[in-house]
C-alpha cells in the first residue's frame, strides 16, 4: 500500500493560511510600534508645553523667585484621562515646590528645550518633561529646573 499525499490544493491551503497569519501578526505588531509611539508624542507634546507655561511664568522677586503656577498649565493635562499629574520646581539644588520625590533628569536639559524620560514615581510609571529657564535675581542668573510628570494609564488606553 501506498502512503497517501497530500493533494496540492491542501497544501497550498495551509502554506497560505500560515503566510496569512505571518503577515497579519507583522502588521499588527506594526501598528501596535506606530500607535504607542504616536500616543508617547501626543503626551510628551502636551508635557512640554505644561512645563513650559509653568517655565514663563517664573518671575524675579526682591528675595527670590516669585513661582506662580498657571492653572492651564496642569489643567491640560487633566483634559486627556483621569491621569495623576505631578510637578517639581528646583532652584539650584533646592526644590522650592511640588514633589521632592519626582526624580530629576538622567541629564541637565539645556534652557528652552524640554527633554523627556520615563520613571517611577509614588509606585507608578510616569512620563515626565523636564525645561530649564535662567531667572536673574538680584543682577546673578539662577537656572530654575521645572518638571512636569504625568501617569501612563491614558497614554496606554490611546495606544490600545
């Protein structure tokens, strides 16, 4: 007796169907990259711009710096999910206000250019934006380090 082959209908069958899963499992896994990279722009877009309304608004004092954060500043970031919302302003080395916690920058960023890095913070991962503004006080610069972080629940619920 001869063993029985596979007619070639039904082994094109399943080389197209295995090609079918093969293509559908790459562009899945495309869109999924090009989804969690658009919604990460969308956060760190609006990040950078709350940091950096709170960087303008810093204003010189007679006995320092006059902080006076605008509401529209962490206001838009509540507009997206229900996502807590955390800041920190340090002068030198000194937070003056918001979380001590919130950890600084891998690196110094420099003045006007708002870099972005991922961490944990209060048991949560966070997106934050960090800028960097001089304040002249009393005749002598200060750089006054602003961050602005915000959970990833929502950035994840865009990406799905």
């Amino acid at each position: 007796m001869t063993p029985r082959v596979p007619s070639l209908r039904r082994r094109l069958m399943v080389q197209l169907l295995g090609l079918a899963l093969l293509l559908s499992l790459g562009l899945y896994l495309a869109v999924r990259v090009v989804a969690d990279r658009a919604a990460e722009a969308t956060q760190d877009n609006i990040l950078g711009a709350s940091a950096t309304s709170i960087a303008e608004a810093l204003r010189a004092a007679d006995d320092g710096i006059l902080v006076d954060i605008p509401y529209s500043a962490l206001a838009m970031l509540g507009e997206l999910s229900d996502d807590r919302v955390f800041y920190r302003i340090v002068v030198g080395d000194e937070t003056v206000t918001g979380y001590e916690t919130l950890p600084l920058p891998p690196a110094p960023p420099r003045p006007g250019a708002p870099i972005y890095y991922t961490t944990r913070h209060l048991g949560a991962e966070v997106r934050v934006a960090a800028t960097l503004r001089g304040v002249p006080v009393e005749g002598r610069p200060s750089r006054v380090l602003v961050l602005v972080a915000q959970t990833r629940e929502g950035q994840a619920a865009i990406a799905r």
